[in-house]
C-alpha cells in the first residue's frame, strides 16, 4: 500500500503552528506588564505594593486594572510587584503576611505592612493609601 503526501498534512502542520504562536503572542500580550515578581524588593529603600494575584479571579482582575490607573503616577516612587496566589511563593507570602485571597498589601520603604486593600474599584481609595506611604506627605 503506498501513500502520497498530498499537502494538506504540511498545511495542517503550518496552520496548527501559527495558531499555537498566536495564542502563545496572545497570552504574553495579557500578562501583566511592568510588575515585578521579585519580593526581595520589599524594604530595600522604597515603598512596595505587592499584588496577590489570581489569574482566574475577577476581583484580582479588577485591582490590577486599578493598579494599572495609578501606577504612571507612581512608577518611580514605588515598586509595583506580582505574586501568583497559587505558587509557591504566593502561598508563603500569604502564610507570612496572614492574609487570605486576593489583595493588594502596602509595604514602607523599610518593609513595615502598612495596611492591605481588597475589593477596591474606587481610585481615589488607592490613591490616599499609596500617598500614605511617603511619610514626607503625611
């Protein structure tokens, strides 16, 4: 029995690659940007606000879109950082800071927790908490 590659295998081949390179493009395109991942920054000089992320959350959703809002105004008095809920890390982050779900947790510049925020869409909210961190503005 002989079989003759017609081209529709090589076609397939093709198409399944670029979808996979779309999706993958897709994907890295709705990753947060401009979040670190490193909590070793937390009390290195500068306030810290560190996100408790869960991709499938609505509410995480949420706080980083208000995240996002804010953070032009603080991008270089701030370090912005992520922490995957259902990671290691995350998952001692929470154990150690004693916090449960998704929530934003607000660090000094010397790494004192000043306060957590959760379930916020108000922008004005975020914006007194953030100010709070500078004590020359208090």
């Amino acid at each position: 029995m002989n079989y003759y590659q017609t081209g529709s295998a090589t076609r397939t081949t093709l198409f399944v690659i670029l979808g996979v390179s779309a999706f993958l493009a897709v994907a890295i395109m709705l990753l947060p940007k401009g979040f670190n991942d490193d909590l070793s920054k937390i009390g290195q000089g500068i306030p810290a606000v560190v996100l408790v992320h869960d991709k499938g959350s609505m509410g995480s959703l949420e706080l980083m879109t208000l995240l996002n809002k804010v953070r032009p105004d603080y991008a270089d008095k701030v370090e912005f950082i992520v922490v995957n809920i259902n990671s290691k890390e995350g998952k001692m982050f929470r154990e150690q800071q004693n916090i449960d779900g998704v929530v934003l947790v607000l660090f000094s510049h010397n790494g004192i927790k000043r306060g957590t925020l959760a379930n916020s869409k108000n922008e004005a909210e975020l914006r007194s908490e953030l100010n709070k961190l500078f004590p020359e503005q208090s």
